[in-house]
C-alpha cells in the first residue's frame, strides 16, 4: 500500500502530537490506561479544526489551509479544558486535556505559524529547542503532580 504525501504528513504529523503528548503526561498515565487513550485523544484533538475549516474529509484541503485554525490557540485550550471539567469533574482528565493541548500547540509553534491568541491574527513561532523544554517542563509539571 502506498500513501500519498498529503496522507504520510498527516500521518507522521499526528504521530509526533501524540508521542510527545504522552510524553509531557507521562508520569500521570504510566499507571491508568484511561488516562494513556485519553492523553493520545487529547494530544490531536486541536487538529479536529483543520477538518471545520476545510469542511471537507480530504487531507489535502485539510493541510492547504495557508494557517492553523481557531482550535490552535491558548484560548481554545482553556475552553475545552473547561469543557471537559464541566463533563467529567475530574482534576486528572482535565488537566491531562489542558496540557496535552498545550503539548500540541508548543509542536506546532515549532513546525510553522500558530495565532496563539485567536482571534488575534498574530502568528507565533518557537524553536525546537525551545519547545522541547517547554514540553520536558509539562513532564516535570506532570511528575509534581502525581506527587500530590
Ligand atoms: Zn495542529
């Protein structure tokens, strides 16, 4: 079976939210299961906006966009953060939405453009480096947690 690049981006790209979303909760889900599938459902629930705005199921439309859409923003992640206490008034499962949103925000921060205050039309950028900290600091932030 042979992918098409548009299907490989998409498919590398989600990976990388994933992996590092379980890696800057990784303290939390070691023990839960739960919490581990809602980690990865979290760390790519943002890209659910790339498929509202193209308002269309092909990646292509999907990643021909010009720039990320509303879901990429702090905002956005405090809202579904809020929404997700609201249902499941739970610390663990929102904060685990919170940063894992976070997590894939500092990612895309690191790979192009991101208007981190939207509706804001600021983009923002971060190096790697830069982001790879941010995410080893939710990781620290995470093991704090645990402890408490
Ligand atoms: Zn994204």
């Amino acid at each position: 079976m042979r992918l098409d690049k548009y299907t490989k981006i998409a498919v590398i790209d989600i990976s990388e939210h994933i992996l590092l979303g379980l890696v800057s909760v990784s303290p939390l889900i070691v023990k839960d299961p739960v919490l581990f599938v809602l980690a990865a459902f979290f760390s790519v629930f943002p890209d659910i906006d790339h498929l509202i705005a193209a308002r269309s199921f092909s990646i292509k439309q999907m990643l021909s966009l010009g720039r990320r859409p509303f879901l990429h923003s702090i905002p956005a992640v405090f809202l579904i953060s809020l929404v997700v206490y609201l249902f499941s008034h739970d610390f663990l499962v929102t904060y685990i939405s919170f940063i894992t949103g976070l997590t894939h925000l500092v990612w895309d921060l690191c790979t192009g453009g991101v208007r981190l205050f939207y509706p804001l039309k600021k983009d923002f950028q971060l190096s790697q480096l830069v982001g790879f900290v941010l995410i080893f600091t939710f990781m620290i932030l995470s093991f704090i947690i645990i402890q408490i």
